[in-house]
C-alpha cells in the first residue's frame, strides 16, 4: 500500500510541478539567481509539501479503502471461533493454539 501511495504522491507533485512551472514562466531569466540564492530553501519547500501530500493521500486512501475493516475482522474472528460457515482447517489452527 505505501508503494501504491507513493506512486501516487509522486504523480501528483509532479502534475503540481508542472502547473507551477506554467504560472510562473515570467521568472525564467531569474533561473540561475533564484536557484543559487533560494535553491535549498526551495528544495525543503518541495519536500515539506511532498511529504503532506504524501499524508493527505495516504490518509485517504486508508479512508476510502479500508472501510470498515475492524468490523469485517470481527466477524471473521466470530465465525473462526464458532466453526460456522468458515473452512473446518482455519478452524482446527485457531483451536491448536
């Protein structure tokens, strides 16, 4: 999942760069004076925001995708423990230990 995040992250800070790049054509003869003067300070910029990003999608993806899942566990434990409807061998390992 975290691969999957990330690849994600990485798609949509690199759409984000471009839109950037776009709105800010007019600085391009500054390009030399702004990345030696500002450079590291533009770089922890980019990071920062690649790392919240990278916690706004990680946390909607755990939203959208992992609904319910404490309840769905309950059940399967439920249904392990009771023997209905769940194979007979998860059963028996559940039981051994």
């Amino acid at each position: 999942m975290i691969a999957n995040v990330f690849f994600a992250t990485t798609i949509l800070f690199i759409a984000l760069l471009f839109l950037l790049v776009q709105e800010c054509a007019f600085l391009i003869p500054y390009r030399m004076l702004l990345v030696e003067r500002y450079g590291p300070q533009i770089a922890l910029y980019a990071a920062a925001v690649f790392f919240n990003v990278f916690a706004g999608v990680y946390a909607a993806t755990r939203k959208l995708f992992l609904k319910d899942t404490g309840r769905k566990l309950a059940h399967i434990e439920k249904q392990l423990w009771t023997g209905e409807s769940i194979s007979e061998e998860l059963s028996r390992r559940l039981s051994e230990e």
